[in-house]
C-alpha cells in the first residue's frame, strides 16, 4: 500500500515538474524568438533607412554636379562680361559682344611624366583654330592641333602662348609657360610692371576674350633691352574632368 502511494507520489510530482519545466521552456524560447524576430527587424529597418539615405545622397550629388558645372560656366563669363562693361561704358560705339564657351573632357596625358599636355574630348574641333581653356572661371592654356587631334597645353607649356594686360595700366605683353609659372617677356623699358599686379587675358589674340583672370605678378627681371615679368598662376591645374574651351571670342 505504501509503496502504491509513493509510486503515485513520484508521479505527480514528475507531472507536475514537467508542466512547469513545459511552460516555462517554453516561455524561455517565445522570449528568445520575440528578440530575434526584433532583432531582424531592426537590421531589416536599419539596412533600408541606409540604402534609402545612399541613394537620396546619389542624387543630390548628381544634382550638385550639375548645378556646379553651370556654375563654373557663368564664372568663366562674368569676368569677361565685367570687363568689357567697362569698355562699353567708355566707348559707345563698342559692337555686340557674345563669347561663347564649351565644356570638354581630359581623356588622358599626352605622354607619361609630362603632366602640362592632355588629350581631350573636343566635338567640333578645328584644327586651324587655336582656343583658349578655362577651368573655375580662370584661364587654364590652350588647345593646339596635334596630329589632327585636339591637344590641351596648360599654361604652364611652354608651347601655351597667349596676349594678356598687366595691371590697372594695361600693360599689353605675350604670355608664355616656364614648365613651373608663366613668364610675359620683351616689356619694353619705360613702363612699370609691378609686382602684385593682376594679369588678365587681353582678347586681342582671337585666343581667348578679354578680362580672364591668369595670375600675379610675383617677379619682374631686368633685362638689357626689356623687363620680364614673371606671373604666378591663379589656377594650380592637376588636370580636372573637364574644362571650357572659348568657341567664340567677341
């Protein structure tokens, strides 16, 4: 008889101890799952907002892009536009005035080590027309014929020759690179370059328009028969994505 009891005993009390094993087991595993389905739903949330934040960031990239390209462009024509306001202002019969700009691509370096030459991606070109390059609203060198190729010289090549004034006095001079600044030679004796003064490009080579800035004077050398004026860039080209090239002068 006691043996049935105790038996009995033994089993209610295992019952009894698997029930609440059981439940709570099993309250264990729904609160382990509830926190792992959190758990991914948070990633889930988190991965999205970024993608959505990366692509929304794409976009105004692209749109600052634009915006900055069309920015460069009026610029590249404000100087020039000031500039011949001024002639305008004190010359009345002054004809129309209408320079054009357009943008073109760097494709790669003419040749290795020489980081003052670039290929570029030119429609339209002629190539018995020289045109003058900007970048950031300032003068950058020219494009020469190569091989029946457009060939950008910036304006630190000594093949990059251009007109420009020197200073409030206009001071008339030919630019040319030095492979490190730009150099305006044969200045004749009596006028006074000064350093500090600012270069600009005077248009009167059909090369670029009148009024680009191009740099400072930072040097003048006395020669026997002229002065030189050495000039220090305001644009510190390593060649850009794309530049303007001047399609129209006047």
């Amino acid at each position: 008889m006691k043996s049935k009891i105790k038996v009995a005993a033994i089993t209610i009390s295992l019952a009894f101890v698997s029930v609440y094993l059981s439940d709570h087991a099993r309250a264990i595993f729904v609160g382990g799952a509830g926190s792992s389905v959190g758990l991914y739903q948070n990633a889930i949330t988190y991965i999205r907002d970024r993608i959505n934040e990366h692509f929304r960031q794409v976009e105004e990239i692209k749109a600052l892009r634009a915006q900055n390209i069309e920015l460069e462009r009026s610029a590249a024509l404000l100087s020039t536009f000031a500039y011949e306001l001024n002639n305008v202002l004190s010359d009345k019969n002054s004809s129309s005035y209408a320079p054009q700009i357009k943008q073109v691509r760097a494709l790669t370096y003419a040749k290795i080590g020489d980081y003052d030459k670039v290929w570029l991606d030119f429609k339209d070109f002629d190539k018995d027309k020289i045109y003058g390059m900007i970048y950031k609203g300032k003068s950058a060198g020219i494009v020469v014929n190569k091989d029946s190729k457009p060939l950008g010289l910036l304006q630190t090549d000594p093949g990059s020759i251009f007109s420009v004034y020197i200073g409030d006095e206009k001071i008339a001079g030919i630019a040319k690179g030095n492979n490190k600044n730009i150099i305006i030679k044969y200045i004749s004796q009596w006028l006074n370059p000064k350093i500090g003064d600012e270069v600009y490009t005077s248009g009167l080579d059909d090369i670029f328009f009148g009024g680009i800035p191009v740099g400072k004077v930072v040097e003048i050398k006395e020669e026997d028969l002229y002065k030189s004026a050495i000039v220090e860039p305001d644009n510190k080209i390593e060649v850009p994505s794309y530049l303007y090239v001047v399609t129209k002068g006047k």
